[in-house]
C-alpha cells in the first residue's frame, strides 16, 4: 500500500530538528557560537539547508535544554549562565559520573572497555599537553560519555547525552582547570588507574572528590 507524503512529513521533520540541535551545540563547542550570541532562524536554515520550520522547532527544543533563551525583541541567544548555574550543573554532573564510574568499573574485565578508557584518558592527556582548554573540557566529557555507555544503564547515557550536557561542559572552559592543568591531570590519571584496577579505591568515591575540588576552582577562577 502507498504512503502518502503527508504521513512521511513528521518523520523528516523530527530528523531535520534533530540535525539543527546537533549542529548548534555543535558549533557551540567548537566556539563559533558563544553565549550572548543571537540565533536568527533565516540565517541558521540557509547554513544547515532546511528550512525555517525545523530550525524554530529545535531553537524551543534548545530553549527547553536551557541552552538557548527566548528573549522578548530579540528572539533567541545562546545562553549565558551564572556562576551559581554552572556550580550547580557541576554538582548534578558528580551525581550522575559517579554512577557511572561505580558501574563501569564492575566491567573492566572485559578488554575493549578497558582499552576504550585508555583512548579517552590519552585524549585528555593530549589536550592538557596543548593546554587548550576548550579541547580539554570536550576531552573529559567524551571520557565520561564513553563510561557511562560501559556502564550500561540506559537512563545514565540518556542523560548524559542530551544537549544541554555538551552546552554546560564547553562553558566550563572558561574557568577550569585554570592553571591548575598538572593537579587536574593528576586527578584523572589517579581516577583512570583506579578505574582500571577494579579493586582496591572506589573510583566513584574518588570522582566525587575531584569534582568537589573542581567546584572550589571553579568559584575562586570566576572571582
């Protein structure tokens, strides 16, 4: 039986929002939008080549991330946040990595995962060695990605995942690690080497503890 095009519409739809939330937190983290920065729709769909629809539809998905605000008179900036948002995003993301460090390191008998932590802790050594700090945050947030996903809880990798996880991260940049790149290279070597082991310290106990210190950083550096 013929499908009309009107049933494949929501479809295509629902594809090409999802490919204007990618490519803004995309360009986010690569710092070609930075928070404050107006969004104008006509410009965002002749750059991803949909048209206005999708790009409004995925502005209020954004907006409902908290990565994008709707301003009266001005339509959509990229968001900036407060340095009690981003304490407060800091101490969410040691709740939820901790989980995943707890369940990961439970199945580090298993190869691939171990040598799949060993790629995302040579990524973050390589952006501290550059000291680029943008490169760095999306180092540390990639590794985190790849625990939760050997974790293997669903709802931790459903979360760690959404738009507004990868949003907050590149802001961080701004601020940690500061200077303090050889303490927080320390820290994710220690944490890597725990992880790893599978016995002896908890690596979720430790994680809680960096991240502890990364908040302290984090408020003195935004002083």
């Amino acid at each position: 039986m013929a499908i009309a095009a009107e049933q494949l519409r929501p479809g295509r739809e629902q594809s090409a929002v999802d490919h204007v939330v990618e490519e803004i937190i995309a360009r986010v983290r690569r710092g070609e939008l930075v928070p404050g920065q107006r969004l104008v729709a006509s410009d965002l769909a002749d750059a991803f080549g949909v048209s206005r629809a999708p790009v409004r539809e995925a502005l209020h998905v954004l907006s409902g991330e908290g990565v994008v605000r709707l301003v009266p008179n001005r339509g959509a900036v990229i968001a900036r946040l407060t340095t009690k948002e981003l304490l407060d995003f800091i101490e969410f993301t040691s709740a939820i990595c901790a989980l995943g460090m707890q369940h990961a390191a439970q199945k580090m008998d298993r190869e691939e995962h171990r040598e799949a932590v060993r790629v995302g802790m040579q990524a973050i050594e390589e952006a501290g060695l550059r000291r680029n700090a943008d490169q760095f945050i999306d180092s540390l947030y990639r590794y985190h990605r790849t625990i939760n996903e050997i974790a293997g809880n669903t709802f931790l990798v459903m979360f760690y995942s959404r738009p507004y996880f990868a949003f907050y991260n590149r802001l961080l940049a701004d601020f940690i690690p500061g200077s303090q790149w050889e303490e927080y290279l320390e820290h994710y070597r220690s944490l890597t080497a725990a992880l790893l082991a599978g016995t002896g310290r908890d690596p979720a106990k430790d994680f809680e503890n960096h991240m502890r210190w990364a908040s302290e950083l984090l408020a003195q550096n935004a002083e």
